[in-house]
C-alpha cells in the first residue's frame, strides 16, 4: 500500500511480470499488466472512479426502476443514485472504503453492507485479487448476518484491453444467445436473441453496446469466457464462474485518456433484478456465497 487519491489507498499487487493496482474505494480493480501490457484500461490517478471502472457492485448490479422494489410483499425505497434516469444503480458499496489485508500477490479487501433506507440487511462482503501466471483470478464472498433471509446479487465492471493495440481493431466475442432490451432509461423491457456476430467475432471500432446477456455457453471446465483478440491472435478473456450467468458488455466513448473503451462485467442477475427476481439468490442467516471470476492473456 502506498499513496492516497480519491480513490483512497492504492494496492499494488506483484508476481513476476504480473502486476495490480487494486483501489480502496469499490475494491475496484485499476490496473492489471502481464509483461508490461494493460489488461485493464488505465485512468488517471487523480480522479475519482470513472465509469464505476472496475468497481464491486452489491447487494445488486445495474438499476433498480425508481430505486423501489417490492421485497416479499414489503414497498422498499432506495435512494436514488442516478438522478438522469430516476434510478437506484450498482448497489451500496460503490462508494465505500473496504479494509485492506494484502501480500506481496494477493490482497482481500473488505467491506459490510449495513442496513439502511431501502435495504435492511447486514450482509459482510469480501473480495481476494490473487495474481496468477498469465493475470488474475478474483474471488467474492457474501455472508447474510441478519435475522432474516437477505436478497442479493452481485457484478464487477472491469475495462478490458489490450493495452498496445488501437482498441478500434480488437475483436469482441460475446458466448451468449439472449441479449435484453432495454427502455430510454436503460431498464430491461424483455429479451431478444443475441446478435450471431457477437458470438463469431466484431471488430470493437463496429460496435455500440450498453446491453446485458444472457444464456452464456460455458466451456468443459463450467467457465463463460468472453474476449478481445488483437490482429496479431493475442487474446485477453474476462472468465466468469458458476453462479455469474449474465455479462454486461459497455462500449464508452469518453473514457479519460481514451476515445474508445469496453467494459465487461460479469454479474450474477441483470438489470432492475430486485423486481424481477431474475438472478437474486436469498441467503440464510450466516449463510455464505462464493463466486470466482478472472482476466487472463493468452
């Protein structure tokens, strides 16, 4: 741990030529280097968090309509937290400062979700960075400490590059067969079947995407992998575990530094899921659940 910035302090996380920077603020994941090229697409240190880059998001991912949701026949009211869209989005610990217990190649972060307006569930969270030989492999914890059985969900929202190629000429691959559509205010109106290019392959300049996916093909070890190759057939991919069935995929167009970005989030439910129920999983009291994600070049 070294310095401050309105990010808080900043882990720096080393394994040979496998280097994270890991920000107080959200756990969010701000760097990632493997042999001396990004995998995360930097920003400047001296800002707050743009675009919720690389941020852990929970008790729920996306948007919430209105910020009200009806919890088993109880109105609950969330502050609204995206003013343009009258919206409550990304959860309660975007903007919290987690506990930090780090080695020279790992570090977990840590932070509680106390009961507040809209949800009132004290639920303990933790997320492990551990570098491995060709990236990082991420692992979260959520334990439910209420009385009373706590909703949740949870997504991260990494940007992903390859960070010597002109982001225009990467390819996207997306393994998903459904993709949602979405209303003026970025809220989930049904499902469509997913564009067959993505799945093939579009060259990342082609695209324009806010969209959450679904029905993922998973590969033979049970792992979604989505990815961006470079003319030359390097390969970074964003996998994602058991449990997170939906990605977001994001194409920004005023990242800093940077005309052209994507973010891919893995997420265990989509947009608006506290009304849906779509992807909620309700824990016991004391009852805990683990999900592993990863960025890996190749």
């Amino acid at each position: 741990m070294s310095f401050e910035s309105p990010t808080g302090t900043q882990v720096h996380l080393q394994s040979g030529d496998v280097t994270a920077q890991i920000a107080q603020v959200g756990a969010s994941l701000r760097s990632l280097r493997v042999g001396g090229i990004d995998l995360v697409t930097p920003y400047p240190l001296d800002i707050p968090t743009p675009s919720c880059s690389g941020v852990v998001l929970t008790p729920w991912p996306n948007r919430v309509r209105d910020g009200l949701w009806n919890d088993e026949g109880t109105a609950r009211q969330l502050a609204i937290t995206e003013p343009k869209f009258t919206n409550a989005s990304h959860g309660l610990l975007r903007f919290s400062a987690y506990e930090i217990d780090q080695t020279d190649a790992a570090a977990t972060l840590s932070a509680t979700i106390f009961p507040q307006t809209g949800f009132p569930y004290l639920v303990e969270t933790s997320v492990t960075y551990l570098l491995t030989d060709a990236g990082i492999e991420v692992i979260h914890v959520l334990t439910n400490r209420s009385a009373d059985p706590a909703p949740v969900a949870l997504g991260t929202h990494p940007f992903v590059t390859i960070g010597d190629v002109d982001p225009h000429e990467l390819v996207l691959r997306i393994p998903a067969a459904t993709a949602f559509e979405t209303d003026e205010r970025m809220l989930p109106t049904g499902t469509r079947p997913a564009d067959a290019a993505l799945r093939d392959g579009i060259r990342l300049g082609d695209a324009s995407l806010d969209t959450g996916f679904t029905d993922l093909t998973r590969d033979g070890d049970g792992r979604v992998r989505t990815s961006l190759t470079a003319p030359d057939g390097r390969r970074v991919t964003l996998w994602q575990g058991e449990g997170f069935d939906f990605v977001q995929v994001y194409t920004a167009t005023n990242y800093p530094g940077h005309d052209l970005a994507v973010a891919i989030e893995p997420m265990t439910a989509p947009a608006d899921a506290l009304n849906s129920g779509l992807g909620i999983r309700r824990l016991a009291p004391d009852e805990s659940w683990t999900l592993r994600w990863g960025i890996t070049l190749g």
